[in-house]
C-alpha cells in the first residue's frame, strides 16, 4: 500500500502529521490556534498554510495577535511551512479564512477580514489588492457570513478562480484577466428544511451566505458550492 503524508488541524491542539494513511499522528506545532484552512501548496512541495482565525469572527486580537473566547487564549495568524509540517513561521497576525490557488501556479488569492480579497505572489509573504471588479459593500453585522462585502467562498479550476460573498454572489476571474466579471445564476435556490434555523437569516437571494465553492478538477465547467 502507497503511504502518503496526511495534515489535520483542530481548534486548540494543533496541527497533526500522518505518514500511514491516518493511522497515526503525531503533533507537530500551532496549538492553541483557531484552524481554519490547512492545505498543501499547489506548486511548491513541502509547503503548507495554516489560517489561524479568532474563534469568533466578531473578535479582534490583540496587536500581538491573540484573543480570549471562553477562558482560553488564542493565537491568530497566518503561518508556513516549508517543511512539511515540522515547522512553521507566522507570516501575519492577520488571517484570511482560507487561501486558494490554482495547481501548479505560484501565487494565492484570499479574502482579508475589513480589507477585501487579495492575491500573493510569494508565498503569503506580502499581499496586493486583487479586488478589481467585486462589489464593494459595507460588512453587515460586523462581518455577518451574509454580508454582500464578505467575500468567504474561493474556488479554482484549471486556470481560472471564482469567488462568491454572503449575499449569494458568485464572481469568475480569469488568470490573465484585469478584473473579476459577475456570474449569472439562473436555477432557482434548492429547498431548505422547514425546520432549518437558519430560515429567519435568510436575505431573500439565491445562495446566500455562501460558505466553499468547489471546481471539479475534471470538468471545469461543473461547480458545487455550500452555504453556511
């Protein structure tokens, strides 16, 4: 049987390394950090993010980086590895919720908490304004996961990337492209549950509150997205 190295990452203990297909793991750093994306580098091997949020998106660190939620101290950040997990080097105090990139090519593209999306061209060292073309809106409710100016959703095909915000916009990026052009949704929003709590949210538009949006890697033009 081929083995493979595995990372996982949880709310408070860390990040986690397994070289037998998750039959073991062993901890290798990040505790007592809020994960919220951990993911391999597309282009450089033995590299890995880690976006460490606070655990509520309402809170704001420190200048230090770190906050208090339920009588515990976190840190905040977002860090690399280059090598493979063992350890890592904080880049920020500030941390998207995930980082996206499409295979093979080296830059990333991630949404910043009150300073919009923006793309990386070393390795999330430093950050520019990759926003052109997106509906600048005021965040609602400090950032509520309905907020049209909150851009959570990222995915990515062969050699283009679609983002999509809290008010169910979905927006397609060419790589080569100026600027990002608004997706036209035209199937009517799936049925909800009529006991979903989530029903007295509710914006009224389709797709709202957009959590991922997935490209299948073998068809490009085949999309799934989930909400929140």
């Amino acid at each position: 049987m081929r083995h493979c190295q595995l990372a996982a990452g949880e709310d408070w203990d860390g990040v986690a390394l397994s070289t037998d297909n998750g039959e073991t793991w062993n901890a290798v750093g990040l505790a007592r950090t809020w994960l919220t994306d951990l993911r391999y580098d597309r282009a450089v091997s033995n590299r890995i993010y880690a976006c460490a949020n606070p655990p509520n998106h309402l809170m704001s660190p420190d200048a230090k980086g770190a906050c208090e939620f339920q009588g515990r101290t976190y840190e905040t950040g977002l860090f690399r590895s280059d090598d493979g997990g063992r350890n890592w080097r904080k880049l920020s105090a500030n941390a998207p919720f995930e980082v996206c990139q499409i295979q093979g090519r080296d830059e990333l593209i991630a949404y910043f908490h009150e300073q919009g999306v923006k793309r990386s061209r070393n390795g999330g060292e430093t950050w520019e304004n990759f926003a052109q073309g997106l509906e600048a809106a005021p965040l609602v409710n400090t950032g509520s996961s309905l907020s049209p100016g909150r851009y959570q959703a990222f995915g990515a095909g062969r050699d283009f990337y679609l983002v999509g915000n809290g008010k169910g916009d979905i927006y397609r990026r060419h790589v080569d492209a100026e600027a990002w052009t608004k997706v036209k949704v035209v199937e009517k929003r799936a049925g909800v549950p009529e006991k979903e709590p989530r029903l007295q949210y509710m914006t009224g538009h389709p797709m709202d509150a957009l959590g991922s949006l997935i490209v299948d890697p073998q068809n490009g033009r085949h999309w799934l997205a989930t909400d929140w």
